[in-house]
C-alpha cells in the first residue's frame, strides 16, 4: 500500500487505549488535543511518527498517543531523539517537554539539538512550576515567587525559553497558549512542516500548583490588553479593536496608540524570515506587564539539517573513497605475514 | 668515512629486550616507542608494549611531572607483557633518569643525552649532583651520548629549520641508534616519515636524524656488542600490531558491519541501530542514568568502560580495574547487566564482537570493561578474514498478530525489537514500572514483581550462550590464580614460571564476568587455596566471596600500574611456602 492510497486518519487514530492521568482542568488536555487533531493533517503515516519525552507531567505525553513513543528520562529527550533521527531520518519525531525538564537539567541538551538544527519538533510546555513533584519553583517561575521550595520567593531570575532558544540559533522558534486552541492547532502545523528543529513554547496553565500564572494572557477581558499576535509580513498592532501598536524607538520597542498622527506605517513589521535573529530576539523580550506578549511564529528561516548535512558528508565519503571493505580495514597498518614452515618470511 | 669505520661488531643473540625509552611530554617518547615496536614486530618478534604518559600534554619541561615513557618488550617466543624491569632505559633527560632509573636491572644498559644534564634540568629532577659524574650509575652500562649536540650537526645544512624544529627531532636519533643496537631495519619508519611529514624539509629533517643515530652506532666505539632477536614461531598468518584501544573500535565497527547496522545510542536503539559509547569510570558514572534507561526499556547496546585511576577524574591516564563493583551495581533498583572483560588488546576486537552477540540476543545493554594498560598496550594480531567472522543475527518484528512489546522469547527471554517505521507495531516504551507483555505502565506489586525477575532471569540465561570457564595447567591443586582484564599477561607467565618451578598452581581468567559461566563455581572449588590479583582493592574477590561463599586471598593493587610478573610470581611462593609444614 503507498502513502497516496491511506485512508485521510483522524483524531481518533491518535487516541491510544491508555487512561489519561493529567489533573482534570490541566492545560496538557488541550494540548493533546491539539496535537491529535493536527497530525492527520501533515498525511504522514502512524508508524513514522515518534514522541520522545523526558520526565515530569508533560513528559507523560508520548503514553497517550497512538504512535511509537518513548518516555525517557530527565531532560535527556533531544539526545534520544537525535539518535533516532540519526538512525532513521524517515521519522517524524517529536520531543515533549516542560520547563523543568526542558531547562534545568535538559538546558545542555537543548541547547545543542537546537544548534544542530535536527529536523525534529520540540514543545516546551511551560506552566512555571514543578507540577509532578506538588510544585516547587521551575526555571521559568517569575522572581519573587513563593513556592514550596521558595518559601520567601525565588531570588533567581528565569530563564526566557524563546531569547534562549534565539541564542542557541534555533531556525524554528514559536509561542502558543494551550486555551488558544486553533492558535497552537496552527503553530503545530507550521512547526511540523519546518524543516529543522522547531521549537514552540506552549503557555499552559498548572491548576494545581500555579493556577492563572497565565492569566494576563488568557483572562477575555486582560487578553485584549496583553496579547499580541504575530503575522508574517504585517505590523505589530494589539489591543481593543487594534488600536495599540508597537514602534522602534532606537533599538527599545515602545507601546504606541494608533491615531494622533501615529499610523500602522511608523510601526514595526514582523518578519519571520529574517536571517539575523536579534528582530526575533527583541520580540521574545516584550513581557508582561511593561509589554503585550506576542505569540505566533517569531523565527522561521529554512537552513541545512544535521541530518541532511550528515548524510551529505556520507554520500559524498562513499563517492570518493568507495564503500567500506572490512577486510582492507583491518589491513590499514604496518603487516607481516608468518608462513607455515619457518615462522616470519 | 669507510677508512675510519671500527672493527665490525659481533652479535649476540637475545631471546627477548625490554626497553624503555623516556623522556620530556614534548620529546615524542609515544611515538619513538611506537616506531620501535612496529619495527619490531614488522621484523617478526613478538611483541608487548605499555605507554606511561601523564595527563597534562606538555607539564613544565624538564620536571618529574612531564615524564613520558614507553616500554616495548620484543622476543624471540610468546610474551604476555611488557616486561617487569627494563634491560634498557633511553633518558632524554635528568627528569626521565631520576623517574625510571630505580625500575632498570642492574646492569642493565642505559643511555642518555648527556646534553641535557645541565644545572637547571638537573635541579628540576631533584638530583643534587651530577649524576653523570658522582657514581650513581656506577653499577649500569652507561652510553654517555650528546645526543642534542650531534643532530643539530647532522641536520646543520638545513637553515629553514629554526633551533627548535631541529631539537624536536633528537628523538629519531635516539631511535636510530636503538635501531643500530638491536639491529633493526629503517624502512618502516622511514616509510612512516614520507607519509607523516607532507613538509619535505622536516621529513628530510627527521630522516637524516634517523640515519646519523644509526651512523653514530657504526662509527664510534661506544657498544661492545650489537643484538640480536629472532623472529618468533606465531601460528601462520598475517599480523598487525594492535593496541585494545584499536581492537575495540575495529570490534564495534565490525559488529555495525555485520549486523548492517550504523552505530549510534539509546534513541538509536530504539531506531534499530548497533549502539555503542565508549568513556572512562567518570564517563560512564555520568552516564548511569541513560544506562538504566537503555537497562529497563531493553534495548540492545555496547558501554565501554577504558577503567582509569579513581575515584572522580582521578588519575586519567593511569590504570586501574577499580569500576568492576561499578558496573555490577552502581544504578538504581535491580538492575542487572551482563559485564564482559578483554584480556589482552587482541582480545578486546574479539569481545567487542561477543558483547554486541549478547547484547542482541537479550535485548540487553552489555558492559566491556577494559582499562588503561589494556587500551594503550599492543601486541601482535592475527588479522580474521571478514567473511570467516559470525554474523550477527538481528530480527525485527514486522507480523502485527499477537505483537506486544514486551511478549518475552521462551528460551532467551529477550523482548521483541520492535522499531519505529513498521506499520501496526506502534508502542510506547519508557521508564516508568510496567505491566509484562503490553509494557502499559504498571506499579502494581505483581507486576513489579514480575518484571524485575524476568530481566535478572534474562541475563542469568546467557551463561548457557557463552564458553565455560579455561584453566592454564592442572584442573585441580593447592593453588588457583585468578583474575580479569588486563592483568591476564602477568598472571599467566608467573603461573608458568611457578608451574616451571615445581609448584601445583593453575591460574584461570574470567572474561565473563556477568554472568559468570556455569562451570566456574566448580572450577574454583578444585584447589586449595584461591588467588585473586586484580588493580583495585579486591573487587572481583568480594564477588566471588559474596556469590559462591568461598575462601578467597586478594591481592590487591591500587599504583596506577599494572602487575608485574615477578608481583604475582613472589605472591604465589610465599601462599605456598605458608601452607608447608616447616
């Protein structure tokens, strides 16, 4: 049977039998969700799609898709899924993980698959909080939050997974809320159809240990203030009725109303594709409160994969030195031979 | 220069030399030694060779710290290891002399750049006079060479060449007068040059110090006498010189090879790859985790441990066999893995091949544990042909029908490697307790239960895939030796030597260490008395003590070094004179 000739799957393809065992009212639901009712849509068959996670809530994803999956451990999920990639670059392959996971001990890891640019697609889910061990403070908890383990408040500033994703020269880089649901639908999509590593910060609310730490961005009525929606090619424009926008004042972007001799034409325009980062940069350091927070794609510019640049490398070693002969391998030192009858000749 | 040429020197014939050439991190000892060895081994001896080099690459020059060294002992029959004291010792310089000089026979030939015995290099090495002229190696045969002095005339003509260039060559000097010596040929080495130096002036630079170290040889009258060793009688074949380090790697590529497989890891695995990784004790500490991963979801992969002096980054270049409790048991819960020790560096192509063998069969990660002394050594190895080597059975599962991930083969228990890309199998795996068969995720007691006993079953299993354990000498006596890894060679020959003096000793090798073969217990339970000398504080003595409640004698050694012949052969004397009545 080829590709052509499958039948269109559906979400429900994507279910596996397992029982979801996320809190009720967890934003991982959405996600899932999300994620199953995107991948009919990329027409690539169950059995070459993987999910790699490391550990910690959203690392429990891969168990509840219909896919091959693995949960790995602790921060380590780009590594695994470099070496499946390696070993078989047919496969679409998908690493799940949070900002604990994804951060703290997965900071190195990340980093470097990022740098790679393996065609592989990351979702960071980041609720701020360290939500399977009955929260502790995460890498991305704001300064001065109080939790378990920051009694007084944290004094260590987060880390911002988009600017280090932009440093670790990440070609693919996204933000989504898991409530807005067509939204991550959308941005899934574009991650998945990128060729390289994609990475998406996915904002999901932990109801448990860090309810509303989203709130700004999701309440109706803070929303219109505070978020803004990044489209390719258009100019930065925010709130009610898009009467608010974003201009460059120097290299500091400054919240501007629309009107009073300001128009969308003094305001900047966002440009997925540029090839030097620090415009996508500049976007990722627009936070809330000074800022509206956009989300959308802030960085999408199609470069070599690793994989692609290995097997380039293979290939042309084959065409000028031939295929590997173990025998002549083996052979490749300084040789003597012993004969039968009188020891070395 | 005829005209002036000495009486021909006679040869005296040698069974077998040890030579140790030593000096300064930057004067090229590795390399000297190497070319020696390849000469040599060319020409047909047998041979045995141990580096000794520190971790910095280049220490302060002229001090203790940055001695390098490089033992080579070449012979007319079988060695099986570099020799315990040099018959020979090159010192570059003041630092190497004071190092080595207490390890060389009496007697023994010594030969020095006496160009480097200066005030400042002298102090450096702590000597308080001057060792040439106090007495201090009155009782050596002192070759007293300006060695410094002589290449740079040798190489004077070549004015591109800055002072430096022209020092750095003095080791090809030394080398051509050992070469002189011992009466050996210069086309490998000068074949070496032509390839290594694409600058013609520095291959033209190391050739000519080549030459007139051989030169000074004929032409002065510093030697009574020049050697001889004949080749030695190794079974028919075609031989290479190979380090465990270069066994090793030539192993996993095989195994990729013959398995058609590439190599990568644990996601790898998972994609159906040969994986393999190789480290040192740190490396490896660091990777226990993954370890334990690739350990519970049961997939096949090589771990190399190259063992070195610890704990932590320890001493790097140092041996030591010290990560053996390690590899049984330092991960979390349960978590048996089969252990397979190399003993010699030949020996580490031919149990890189068995561990991938095992690994495959059993779904297992298998850990090969080598060391430092094993990895850097050589000695000859008698090349396979590719065809005659076994292939490596590697089945994938494709039927859908009655598929489960964790459905267990009858006879070896090993799960089915099932890999992302085939339709109808999709599964999930990971590290979570689970449930046998379907590998959902379980914490039930049962199952728990269940799972941790089939995966020590399933390593238990392979000692029915693997050779029963070999003696050296009688299967039954007053005294065992036994030991792993690298310390096979000196072991083997002090056993012989024992044997050669009337004692009733056998000694036998475990390279199979998890499991231990089925015969093993009653292999150990023949002899009186049970010797175990191993390079840590008595690892594998504690396991044999722990699993078959034995008796056991450890000897232990923690010096960075590995065991010398007469170490063992000492030991062995003094358990048996113990046992005599007076």
């Amino acid at each position: 049977m080829t590709e052509a000739t499958l039948p269109k799957l559906t979400k429900k393809d994507f279910e596996s039998n397992q029982e979801v065992r996320w809190c009720p009212g967890c934003g991982d639901y959405s996600i899932l969700a999300q994620m199953q009712k995107t991948l009919p849509e990329l027409g690539i068959p169950r059995e070459k799609i993987v999910f790699i996670s490391g550990i910690g809530c959203s690392s429990r994803f891969p168990y509840y898709m219909e896919t091959y999956g693995m949960h790995s451990i602790h921060g380590r999920a780009p590594t695994v899924a470099t070496g499946l990639k390696l070993a078989n670059p047919e496969l679409s392959v998908w690493v799940i993980t949070g900002d604990g996971d994804g951060l703290s001990i997965g900071g190195n890891h990340l980093i470097h698959i990022l740098r790679r640019n393996m065609d592989v697609n990351i979702v960071l889910f980041n609720n701020q909080i360290y939500g399977l061990t009955k929260g502790q403070y995460s890498p991305t908890s704001r300064l001065g939050h109080k939790t378990k383990s920051s009694p007084l408040g944290t004094i260590d500033q987060p880390l911002n997974p988009l600017s280090v994703a932009l440093a670790a020269e990440a070609t693919f880089v996204a933000r989504s809320i898991d409530v807005e649901t067509r939204h991550l639908s959308e941005v899934l999509l574009r991650a998945a159809q990128h060729r390289g590593t994609s990475f998406v910060e996915v904002f999901q609310n932990c109801n448990i240990f860090n309810d509303g730490a989203w709130r700004h961005l999701t309440d109706p009525e803070q929303k219109k203030q505070n978020l803004l929606r990044l489209e390719h090619g258009k100019p930065l424009v925010f709130g009610p009725d898009n009467s608010k926008g974003i201009r460059l004042n120097g290299l500091t972007p400054e919240v501007v109303e629309l009107g009073n001799g300001v128009s969308e034409s003094d305001l900047l325009v966002h440009d997925e594709s540029r090839p030097d980062a620090s415009a996508a940069y500049l976007l990722t350091r627009m936070t809330y409160p000074a800022y509206p927070v956009p989300i959308g794609v802030f960085r999408c510019l199609e470069t070599l994969t690793y994989e692609d640049a290995l097997t380039g490398q293979l290939k042309q070693a084959l065409q000028e030195r031939g295929v590997g002969d173990l025998d002549k391998l083996f052979r490749s030192a300084d040789l003597w031979t012993v004969s039968e009858s009188n020891g070395k000749s | 220069m005829i005209e002036t040429k000495p009486q021909e020197l006679a040869f005296e014939e040698l069974d077998s030399v040890i030579i140790r050439f030593s000096g300064d991190s930057g004067d090229g000892m590795q390399l000297t030694g190497t070319q020696f060895t390849n000469t040599s081994a060319v020409l047909g001896n047998d041979i045995s060779t141990f580096p000794d080099f520190p971790a910095e690459i280049r220490a302060p020059a002229g001090t203790l710290a940055g001695v390098s060294g490089f033992q080579v002992n070449l012979a007319n029959s079988d060695v099986f290891t570099p020799g315990d004291a040099p018959n020979v010792l090159v010192a570059m310089n003041p630092a190497a002399l004071a190092a080595n000089l207490a390890d060389l026979e009496p007697g023994g030939i010594l030969i020095l750049n006496t160009d480097a015995f200066q005030a400042k290099n002298l102090k450096k090495a702590h000597f308080e006079g001057n060792p040439l002229e106090d007495g201090t190696l009155s009782k050596y045969n002192v070759i007293s060479v300006p060695i410094s002095t002589l290449n740079k005339a040798a190489l004077a003509d070549l004015t591109e060449l800055s002072n430096k260039e022209v020092e750095r060559t003095k080791n090809f000097f030394a080398l051509g007068l050992t070469y002189f010596m011992y009466d050996r040929p210069l086309d490998t080495t000068l074949q070496w040059i032509s390839h290594k130096f694409k600058n013609p002036v520095i291959a033209e630079a190391n050739t000519r110090a080549l030459k007139a170290g051989w030169n000074y040889g004929d032409t002065t009258e510093a030697f009574q006498h020049r050697y001889r060793i004949r080749p030695a009688q190794l079974p028919p074949g075609t031989y290479r010189k190979v380090t465990g380090n270069e066994a090793l790697s030539l192993g996993l590529v095989t195994a990729a090879r013959l398995a058609g497989k590439p190599l990568f890891l644990i996601g790898a695995a998972f994609g159906g790859a040969m994986a393999a990784t190789a480290s040192s004790g740190p490396g490896l500490e660091l990777k226990m985790e993954a370890i334990n991963l690739a350990l519970v979801l049961e997939l096949p992969m090589v771990i190399i441990d190259v063992q070195r002096g610890g704990p932590s980054t320890g001493l790097p270049t140092k041996t030591e066999q010290s990560d053996l409790l390690m590899a049984y048991f330092g991960r979390n819960g349960e978590s048996p893995i089969p252990i397979l020790a190399p003993c010699t560096p030949s020996d580490c192509f031919t149990m890189a091949l068995e561990a991938f063998r095992l690994a495959v069969r059993s779904m297992t990660p298998v850990f090969v544990l080598s060391d430092g002394y094993l990895g850097n050594s050589s000695e000859p190895w008698k090349i396979p042909e590719a065809s005659s080597l076994p292939r490596i059975v590697v089945k994938h599962p494709t039927e859908r029908e009655g598929f489960q991930p964790y459905r267990r083969e009858e006879e070896t228990l090993a799960r089915p490697w099932a890999i992302p890309g085939t339709p109808g199998l999709e599964h999930r795996i990971g590290g979570l307790g689970k449930a046998p068969l379907t590998g959902n995720v379980s914490y039930k007691p049962e199952d728990h239960l269940k799972m941790v006993t089939d995966r020590a079953e399933k390593v238990a299993r392979l000692a029915d895939a693997i050779e029963d354990q070999p003696v050296f000498g009688p299967s039954s006596g007053d005294l065992l030796v036994v030991g792993w890894g690298s310390t096979f060679g000196a072991i083997r020959t002090a056993v012989q030597q024992a044997q050669a003096a009337g004692l009733s000793v056998a000694s036998t090798h475990i390279r199979y260490l998890n499991p231990f073969p089925h015969n093993l217990e009653g292999v150990l339970r023949s002899y009186k008395k049970i010797l175990v000398p191993e390079m840590n504080m008595g690892q594998l003595a504690f396991l044999l003590r722990g699993r078959f409640g034995l008796d056991i004698i450890s000897y232990p050694k923690v010096l960075g070094r590995p065991f010398t012949i007469g170490e063992i052969r000492t030991r062995i004397h003094e358990i048996l004179a113990q046992g005599r009545k007076p």
